[in-house]
C-alpha cells in the first residue's frame, strides 16, 4: 500500500476462498438487499469490490452513524494534542450554553460518558429539536432532563456525538471536518466528502457524513493498522484500542450483534471484530484477527440478516495461507463486475404521446416510511423526447407548509438509467442537504402504461411509479419500497384546462 491508494489483488493470494465471495453476492441477490457497494480487503488490499449498476465507485454515499466513529477519532486526536480528557466534565468544557439551572446529573456527565452514549438521558434530546425550527440543539440538549446517572446505562444518543462536536469546535475553533482535514482526510487521500451541519454551524457529528466507499475502506484499515498510515500514526495507537474495545454494556445477545458492548463511537461485534455502523446497512467492519475490513454501504431495514451473511460466507472463506489462483476466482471477479439493478425494457415508443406536455393536477401524499413524514405531490407533468427519455417535472410541498411549492425534475432513460445531476438545491425541504445524482429509467408496457425507476445515488432513496392514463385522468401509484416500510400509495391526477 504506496500513498493514499488501495493496492488491488486476487483473493487467493491472500487467503481467502473465491467460493466464500460468490456464496455472499448470491445470498445478497437471494434476500433481495439493495446493496450500493462492497468491498472486502485483507492486509491492506482490495482482494474483492462491486458496486450495483446504476450506482458506481465514484458515488459518495451518505455514512449515516458512520459518522460518529469520525467524530470519536477526531476527540481521539484532540486529546493526544492536549486539548481535553475523557474524564473532563461536559460543563466544563461548554459553560456559555449551560441552562440557569442545570440538572444535578447533568454536572456529573463526562466527555467519556458521551462517547459510550451513557449520557443518563433516556431519550435524546435531539430526536425533537432537530425537527423545531429555531431550536438550538446544545442548548436543548444541555436543557434536557437526565434521569440516570451518567455513565450507568447505555442509551443510543446522536446528540450525545452532536455534543462531542460541539466541545471539539469550541475548542479548536474549527469544525470537526476542518479539524480532521489535515490530520485524517488529506493523509487518506479522502477528497470529495461533506458534512451536513447544524443551525448553529456545528458539525453534526453523528450524521451527515459523506463518503465513497473507498474512503470508508482506507478508513477502517487505518484502524486495523492502530491508526498508523504509511509510517505516519494519524490516531493514537492507545485511542484506537480504547475506542475499538468494549467500554459498556449495551445488552446481552451472544448470538447478535447488538449487544456485544460498546466503546467510543463503535459497536462491538461477534467474532472479536467491531464496527462503524449507519442507518440502512452502512457498515466498516474490522476484523483484526482476520487482518480484514469489509464495507457494506445499503438502502436496507434487515441489517442483522445482512451481518449474518457476512459471517456465514465470508469469515469462514479467510484461511491463513495463500490459495492457488483457480477459475472460481475468475467467477467471482466476473461476478462482481456484472452486478447491478437492471432497468426494464424500454417498450415500444409510440409517436405523439397524448399526455406528453400535459399537467395532471394531484392530490395526496406518498408514503416515505423510514426517511421522513412524506411529501405533498401538488402536480405532475410527463414528457417523451425523440430518444424514449421522459421528463419527469413534479411540483412539490412539505405537508405543513402547502402554499410554497418547489419544483423537482428529472429525465428517465428508455430501458437504461439516466444519470441526472443537480436536481435538488441544498434547501430542498424535505430531501438531504447535499443530495447528489439521481438515477432514472423508463419502460412502456404494452397496456399504454409507464413505469418510472428512481434511485439516488448518494442516499437510501428510491422510488418505483406506475402511470396509467385514463381519458383526462392520470391514475398514479408509488409502488413503495417495503424494505424501509413504505406502503405503496395511489394518487389521481386531473389533467389542466380539462374540458371534463
């Protein structure tokens, strides 16, 4: 491994059985996971890597909790310069936001206590400011009640990091993304990455992030390594193993992988590994006794299956000696580079197209299950190029704030994906601020209806419409993603200026 760069090889020379690769990318296909990538390395190459079509290596992917593990590695590295100690107390550190009256236990919490999310609280406080408009997270959360002892119970808290942010940015006077810039990313070589922030301008911290897959890799194998890169020790060697181990109880499933303990911003694993984990199926998994990494990045609810499937096919395919090059292995490489979510057909195009430029006024919301509260779709419009494309112009609206509209376009391919930039603006409501490509593709059927297939490349976003015209009426269904418990829902558009 030279530079900032992953070296590439065949998986038998380093032990690992092709057999073990196909076993997994089959069991992926069998249970249906809307896998974006996968990466699996061993002693710091990429022995196998794939990414679902239309979704590539150069997609970013939002990291989710990921994120959490790269805020602890930037406390890690605050704490070596000698900025702070775990052991310091959260008041201490951030006296300008304290309430009037703060909590007795709130005066106990520690540095430590937030990164083992043993805050105390028994809800994070975050889960309700985040969605008022004017709220200041610290504070609020700062104001919240803490009913436990700090330090005494496990309680997940992306507030919690959020606050871990805000101690490192009020210390440094950077925000954790500018902080790390030097001391992580440039050394990884990780270029194209955002981090969503918060009103305040804090960065979040336990969310927000955005990578490519190969940074998240590069990111795990610095930690397989002790924090070490190229002879240069980014993360102290003694954070890696105290944010790596066990620092408390989160449960108690020795069949599972979520009750294996936790320690700074990392979930202890089965098999003595650890994880950096996000919503959806975002995984860096390390497996020092392995001397592995793999990397998941999903739009999925059944991240325990998945884990599963990881330890099922590939942890037994990791031997300790060099296999013989073998055709499985040319099977497995072609295998990966054949996968992908295949558009359908693109159907007969039919000159003249009558509902081609019309508006169909709609009423109703669709359902977004785990991603938000839905959105309100005001209008659509449908209209065929020379080529089979579709454009797809909808007018858009939050549920509680109807009287202001915005515009959401994109063009659809004829049976093959079209890769649309710049769709959204980083004010959109209702979508990421930084959301990237949207994938789309078309398909006539032959009963005159279209089928439209939309995925974003950056988020856990997808979504699969049925039009169907009928005289002046547009009967629209959003077949739904059941994975993120989306129900499907019908809509019925009436067309503009109808004489009906």
């Amino acid at each position: 491994m030279a530079g900032t760069q992953l070296n590439r090889r065949r998986p038998e020379e380093a032990g690992v059985n092709p057999q073990g690769i196909i076993d997994f990318l089959s069991a992926v296909d069998r249970e249906k996971f809307d896998l974006r990538s996968f990466m699996l390395l061993r002693r710091g190459e990429v022995l196998a890597e794939g990414w679902w079509a239309p979704h590539t290596s150069e997609d970013r992917h939002a990291m989710y909790s990921v994120s959490k593990s790269f805020t602890s590695t930037a406390v890690g590295i605050a704490i070596e310069e000698g900025l702070l100690n775990v052991e310091d107390k959260v008041v201490d550190l951030l006296p300008h936001l304290l309430p009037e009256n703060p909590h007795p236990n709130l005066l106990q919490m520690t540095v430590h206590d937030l990164l083992v999310m043993g805050t105390g609280q028994k809800q994070d406080p975050l889960e309700k400011a985040r969605s008022q408009k004017d709220a200041d997270w610290a504070k609020a959360f700062l104001s919240a009640e803490v009913e436990n002892v700090p330090g005494s119970v496990f309680s997940y808290s992306s507030g919690a990091t959020y606050m871990a942010s805000v101690i490192l940015q009020t210390l440094t006077g950077q925000k954790v993304m500018d902080y790390l810039e030097p001391r992580l990313f440039a050394p990884l070589g990780i270029e194209r990455k955002t981090w969503q922030e918060s009103p305040q301008g804090y960065t979040a911290g336990g969310w927000g992030l955005k990578l490519c897959s190969e940074d998240l890799a590069k990111f795990g194998q610095l930690y397989l390594q002790k924090g070490n890169w190229n002879g240069q020790q980014l993360v102290p060697e003694k954070w890696v193993e105290l944010a790596s181990s066990k620092r408390i109880d989160n449960g108690d499933d020795p069949e599972g992988d979520w009750g294996q303990g936790y320690g700074y911003q990392f979930w202890m694993c089965r098999h003595d590994a650890y994880r950096a984990d996000g919503a959806y199926g975002q995984f860096c998994l390390v497996l020092p006794n392995q001397e592995a990494v793999v990397v998941l990045t999903s739009a999925i609810s059944r991240t325990k299956e998945l884990l599963n499937e990881v330890w099922d096919h590939l942890l037994p395919a990791m031997q300790s000696a060099p296999l013989p090059l073998s055709e499985t292995g040319e099977q497995a490489t072609k295998m990966l580079t054949q996968l992908e979510y295949a558009p359908e057909p693109a159907g007969e195009v039919v000159t003249g197209e009558a509902w081609s430029g019309e508006t169909y006024q709609l009423k109703g919301t669709l359902d977004d299950g785990d991603l938000d509260e839905g959105l309100v779709f005001k209008s659509i419009s449908l209209t065929a190029h020379e080529d089979g494309s579709i454009k797809v112009d909808l007018s858009l609206a939050e549920p509680q704030n109807q009287s202001e509209p915005f515009p959401f376009s994109l063009i659809s391919g004829a049976g093959v994906w079209h890769k649309n930039e710049n769709v959204l603006s980083p004010t959109t409501p209702g979508f990421p601020s930084d959301v990237g490509p949207i994938y789309a593709s078309n398909s006539r059927r032959a009963d005159g209806s279209i089928h439209i297939a939309i995925r974003f490349a950056e988020d856990p976003i997808s979504f699969n419409w049925h039009f169907a015209f009928e005289d002046d009426t547009l009967h629209f269904e959003d077949l739904a993603n059941p994975e993120l418990h989306q129900k499907a829902t019908k809509l019925t558009g009436t067309l503009e200026n109808s004489k009906a």
